[in-house]
C-alpha cells in the first residue's frame, strides 16, 4: 500500500516560466512526509516536536530526478511507499505524478531523533511504519 497526497500547483510554487521552481518541489516532499507521518503512523510533526527534547525525523540524504515540469493550477499526487525501516531510520521513495506522466521521482532517507541524536524507533512508531513496509513490500511493489 502507498500514501497518496494530491498536492495543487499554485502560484507560490512557480518561476516567471509558469512551471514549479524545482526547489520548491522539496518543500512538498517534505510536506507530504510530514502528512504521511500524521495520516498514516499517528504521529504529527508538531507532536513529536511538542512533546520536546528534540525529537523529530530529519531528512539525511535525498536524491531527485526530475522528469516533466508542472504547470500553475496542475493537481499532482505525490506517492510515498516505504522501503526500509532501520534501527533509527527510515527509507521512502516518493513519486510525482501518474504513469505515463512522471514529473519527479526521490528517494530520501530521515532518522528518528531524540535529544538532537539517533535514536531507536519508539516501539509505537516502529510497528506503524513495519506494517506500511509489509503493505508497500510485497514481492518489491507497492499493493
């Protein structure tokens, strides 16, 4: 199974082209991310900031290509499936747009951190996000 976040084009995410200015497109990385761990492992950013000591999920390594840009006034989903789940991190690729209409696909990587370093997974979590691998994993596809 996959997380979908359908995310509207608007004029904020543009360059004097009409097209999305490419950085902007990590922003919505990050937002989708950010509304998967809400949506779907029961965990908001602002809990997990909220209940302090610095905890959070940083994004440590992420790599994009970008295939066709996206236009002011598109709706383009955004699909995160999750690939591995480690000690402390998380492995995810996300794709932008529909087959036969790709605009970006990333694979990123973020850590759980407690106290401003790697930590363990807090077993709750950990179980969330083993049960989306075990729905995005089977025989290497998302279900």
């Amino acid at each position: 199974m996959s997380y979908v976040k359908v995310v509207p084009i608007e004029f904020n995410h543009c360059d004097p082209a009409g097209i999305v200015f490419y950085p902007r497109y990590f922003e919505m990385i990050n937002s989708v991310v950010e509304n998967f761990f809400a949506d779907v492992v029961g965990c908001s950013f602002a809990q997990m900031h909220a209940e302090g000591h610095g905890n959070g999920v940083p994004t440590v390594h992420l790599d994009c290509d970008f295939r066709a840009p996206s236009r002011l006034g598109d709706k383009v989903p955004f699909t995160l499936v999750v690939r591995a789940v480690g000690r402390s991190s998380l492995t995810m690729d996300i794709t932008a747009g529909t087959a036969g209409d790709e605009r970006l696909s990333a694979g990123l990587k973020v850590v759980w951190i407690k106290g401003g370093r790697a930590a363990p997974w807090p077993d709750a979590l950990r179980a969330r996000l083993e049960e989306e691998l075990a729905k995005g994993d089977r025989d290497g596809q998302p279900a």
